[in-house]
C-alpha cells in the first residue's frame, strides 16, 4: 500500500508515522508509570490490611472462637477490592472466611510481606505469628478489576490527545511536502508523457543543483540510453521468442516439479505445471511460507543454499489444505541482478517417508515394550525373592504371614501387568467382532465387580439414553468400561466430601457416546498430553503398570472410535468416548443372511 502512494502521500506518511510513533512511546511510558503505582497502591494497602487481619486474628485462632474471627473478617465490607479471605489453622483447617472460602492457587505465594499478582488478582498470605510462633495464616484475594478501569480511562484520555496532536501534525505536513514533492510531480508528468507517446527523444529541464537536479540529468541520459536500447531490442526479439517457446514446452511438460523461487521471501517466481500439482495449491505469486511450507524449514533451506550453494535431496513436509506431503528437493543458488534465487527440483516421496516412518516407530515402541515390560516383570519377582529370603529367618508366624501378605500384592501385581499384556496382544491380533450389546447389563457387571475395591462413601450414578440398538466389539467395550471406570475408582480425591462417579451413555443409529465423570484427583496440565502413552504415570499413587490408558486409546482405535478428556487437579476427570453403532451393518447382514 506504502508502494503505491504518491510521494506527496508518502512524505505526509512519514511525518505522521514517526510523530504517531513518539506519541506511542510516550504514552507507552505514562501508563506503565500509572499502572505500576496503581498495583503498587493496590499491594501495600491489601498487605497493611493482611497484617491488621493476623494480629486481630491471635486471639480467634489460639482458642478456637470462630465467631469472633467471623467478627473480625466481616469488617472488611469496606473494601470492595476483596474478593476473599480466610484464616487458616496450622493443620489446614479454615476457621473462618470472608465473602466465599476460596481456594489458595498453585503457585508459589511469599509468606508474609510481599504480594503476588496472579490470573488478574492479588494474593496475599501472611503468618498469625504470637510470641514468634506461628499459629496460622490469613490467605486474602483481592481483584485488579479497578486498576483495569482506571487504566481503561487513561487510555481513553492518551488517545483523544495523540489523535489532536496527529491532526494538528497532519496540516503541518500538507503544507511543507510541496517543497519535495513539486519539482517530483514535474518529472512525473514528463515520463508520463514519454510513457503515452513513446517519444525518448523529449528532456527535461534542469532547475536546481541539488539531488533532484542530478535526478534530472539522469533521467535525460535513460532516455537516450533507452533510444539505442530499443533499436537493439527490436533486432533479438524475433530469436528470444522462438527459443522462448523451446524451453517452455520442454518446462512444462517434465514429469518432476521444477521451479524457481526467491530466497528471501519464498515467493514462487516460476513453477511448472507438476510443481503446483505436489504443493496442492493454485498457482501463485505469494509466499508459501506458512502456507505450504513452514518458517522452519524455509528458513533451513535458506541457510543451507546460502552456505553450500546447493541443497541435494533436502526432505520436507508439506501441509496444504489438510494434505500431508512429503517432498525432496535439490537445487542451486543464482544471483540475477541485485536478486538471490534459487532454482531447483522438487520430488514426491510420500510414500517412502511414510513407510520409513512406520518403521521407526514401530522400533522405537517394541524398545520400549521390551525395556519397560522387562522392568515391570522383574521388580515384583525381585520383591518376591527378597520377601522369602527375610522371612526364612523369622520366627515369629505373623511375622511370616505378614510376608506373605506382601507376596501375595507383588503377586497380584505381576498378574495384572501379565493381564494388560494379554489384552494388549489380543487387541492387535484379534478382528473386531459386531454383536449386539445390553449396555445396561454391561455397565452394571463392571460395576458389581468393581465395587468389590470400591472406596467407602462413593456414590455411582448411571444414566443411559439409548435411541437404538447398539452393535459393537462386547469384549473391547469391556475392556474400555472396565479401565476408566477403575481409574475413577482408583484416583479418588480423599479429601473430598462426597466422591462420585456419574457413567452417562447416548446411543443412536449412527454412534455410542460415554462419559465417564469423578471428582477425584484429576490429571495435571503437563501431564494430560502424555497420558495416553505406554508405560506412563500420571500420579505418584499410581500402582498400575501405566499400561491402562493406553490400551484403552489402542483399542478405541481398533474400533474406529475416538477418545479424549478434560481434568483439573482436586476437581476431577471427565473422559468422553465415541464409537461407531454397527447397528445398520448388523440389520443388512441378517436380512442377507434370510
């Protein structure tokens, strides 16, 4: 856009530009003095008044008087900013709270004396400290939402006076562009003129010995070069144009992709018919970085040409309309002027990728099975050896069944990874089977025999919406219910009051959704990407052999299905599983079968 303004546009562009731009950085350093002295009001008054709150406190917290603390806590209705406050007891207990009983965040907060801005709100934890003992804290939560409307007004206020300024600098620069741009639009209008009529013989006049006027003289010698140019032109024309149509017949017509771009910016100067064909794109004149071709490897191949001259077979992915590709290219860097291209070949090789690919994935998951199975299978049978060597020494018979007690777990454990394994096996080996299924009756059996480990005070609670007959793998689906409804037995949250597992199921004619919700412990941020994987635990009170979760992906997968979940951590997991209803397929095959 800049481009194609005329110089008299641009120059008043210019002015306004870098008038806009101080104005910027001004403005930028006012508000971050205003806005930093509202936080670091904010701070100091919510830490005075967590300080006040402590040594008020002593006296609730030291005999247990939660009304006087509730006393305390309500005369903090005079300021609005607070979201939340509550008195803490050493052993965790929340004696009183202010407004709600909020939640300490998971991050660290300085104990006393400092404040920490976090998520848009400030927080504040401070000892109850008598006689340099600390009998408690008081966790206060207060919100910034008035220092964002306070620095809303401000912005509003900078801005109504960088616009006057701007217009003001504006009218300034109409006026004093004319001293650059007049004897500029005269040269125009002569090459517009030369343009119109192709008369290279027209000069122009000289005024002034300054840049311009060495524009002028120039601009007169291009002309008469331009004369002699084009009679020299008009004799290699005719032989340009036959050797023009050679190579462009012997171009388009090759069976690889040939093309040639700009290094700098990827722009795509010339390509054959074959390379738009690999790219999966139209042809264009932009840039297919990020487009077809990604910052990184742009950037690579950049590097490369630059240092080597040439790149040889140099293998990328291309990503277009959805399309996954796998390309190699070779070619070699020519500089054309003041530009720096590169020339080169582009060859598809997808398919090779891809089955090099599988393969090494394939490796890398049989290494890991090995080492991670070898490990699993031999740490119960190392405890089971060390078990019977101690108890052999005792005498005592509790002492020994107490032994065997411990046997007996690292025996139950080896079984289940045994168990896993099998499953695991079977599940690549074995063809899906359609059948049809009571899921009524099926999640009822998971749960009776589940419940045999089931934590006290549980509470499962089924809801079963079911618009048709469902067709599908009966031993799969038991394989899926029983892991996740296991895992939300397992990974209760024992500090939660009233832990449930709620089991909802839609059925249609075309798929079997579940929904299997707890509130238990729920999975961390950094750990939800990675739960699926062979082997992995999510928690330290994970007893399992990690390979749960990730037969249950495998197996979804076996049935063209798809699972994910949603988690935060002390509020629960709930994971959704989507399958394909075989119901259709079921109903032909019988009719077929009549």
């Amino acid at each position: 856009m800049f481009k194609n303004l005329s110089i008299k546009g641009k120059l008043i562009l210019i002015i306004l530009t870098v008038t806009t731009f101080a104005l910027i950085l001004g403005f930028i350093a006012v508000f971050i003095t205003f806005r930093s002295g509202l936080y670091e009001d904010l701070s100091h008054s919510m830490l005075n008044t967590a300080k006040i709150v402590a040594d008020y406190s002593i006296t609730p917290v030291r005999f247990d008087d939660k009304e006087r603390a509730i006393d305390i806590l309500e005369k903090l209705n005079n300021e609005p900013q607070i979201e939340c406050v509550h008195i803490e007891k050493n052993n965790g207990e929340i004696l009183a709270f202010y407004n709600n009983e909020c939640a300490i965040p998971n991050v660290a907060i300085p104990n006393g004396g400092e404040a920490l801005f976090y998520d848009g709100y400030l927080h504040i934890v401070q000892p109850i400290v008598y006689k340099n003992n600390t009998l408690g804290r008081i966790y206060l939560k207060a919100s910034t939402e008035e220092i964002n409307n306070k620095s809303s007004r401000i912005i509003i206020n900078l801005l109504a006076i960088a616009l006057l300024i701007v217009i003001l600098a504006y009218l300034f620069a109409s006026r004093l562009q004319k001293l650059i741009s007049s004897p500029i639009m005269e040269l125009t209008q002569a090459t517009k003129q030369i343009t119109n009529d192709s008369n290279y013989s027209l000069r122009v006049t000289k005024k002034s010995n300054d840049e311009i006027g060495t524009l002028y003289d120039g601009f007169n010698v291009m002309l008469k070069q331009i004369e002699y140019q084009q009679a020299e032109e008009r004799k290699s024309k005719k032989a340009l144009q036959l050797s023009e149509e050679k190579y462009r017949n012997i171009y388009q017509n090759s069976i690889i992709g040939i093309f040639q771009c700009n290094i700098e910016n990827a722009e795509l100067i010339e390509a054959n018919d074959k390379t738009w064909e690999m790219l999966n794109v139209r042809p264009t004149k932009d840039s297919l970085v990020n487009k077809v071709i990604t910052v990184k490897d742009a950037l690579r191949i950049r590097r490369s040409v630059k240092d080597n001259g040439f790149i040889e077979n140099y293998e990328i992915t291309l990503d277009s309309n959805g399309v996954r590709t796998w390309v190699s290219i070779s070619g070699k860097y020519i500089s054309v002027g003041d530009k720096e291209i590169f020339e080169g070949v582009i060859k598809d090789i997808t398919e090779e990728k891809e089955s090099f690919l599988e393969l090494k994935r394939v490796n890398y998951e049989l290494d890991n099975f090995v080492y991670h199975t070898s490990h699993d299978l031999r740490s119960p049978l190392l405890s089971i050896l060390g078990l019977i060597s101690i108890s052999k020494n005792e005498k005592s018979i509790d002492a020994v069944l107490y032994y065997f007690e411990l046997i007996e777990k690292s025996v139950k454990r080896l079984d289940a990874l045994v168990i896993n394994l099998l499953t695991l096996s079977r599940n690549s080996r074995v063809d899906e089977k359609q059948q049809l299924i009571n899921i009524q009756e099926t999640i009822n059996e998971t749960i009776e025999i589940l419940n045999l480990n089931k934590p006290e005070k549980l509470e499962i609670y089924t809801d079963i919406k079911q618009h048709s007959k469902f067709y599908s793998d009966q031993t799969r689906l038991n394989i899926i219910l029983n892991n996740l409804i296991s895992n939300a037995y397992k990974y209760q949250n024992p500090s939660e009051d009233k832990p449930f597992v709620r089991i909802e199921v839609d059925i249609t004619e075309k798929e079997f959704n579940l929904s299997i919700q707890d509130n238990g412990l729920g999975i961390s941020q950094e750990s939800q990407a990675k739960v699926f994987e062979m082997f992995y635990r999510a928690t330290d009170q994970a007893h399992g052999s990690g390979l749960g979760l990730y037969i249950v992906k495998n197996v979804i997968e076996k049935l063209d299905g798809s699972i994910r979940f949603t988690s935060a951590i002390r509020k629960g997991t709930t994971f959704h599983v989507k399958l394909p209803n075989h119901v259709e397929e079921a109903i032909l095959a019988e009719e077929e079968a009549k």
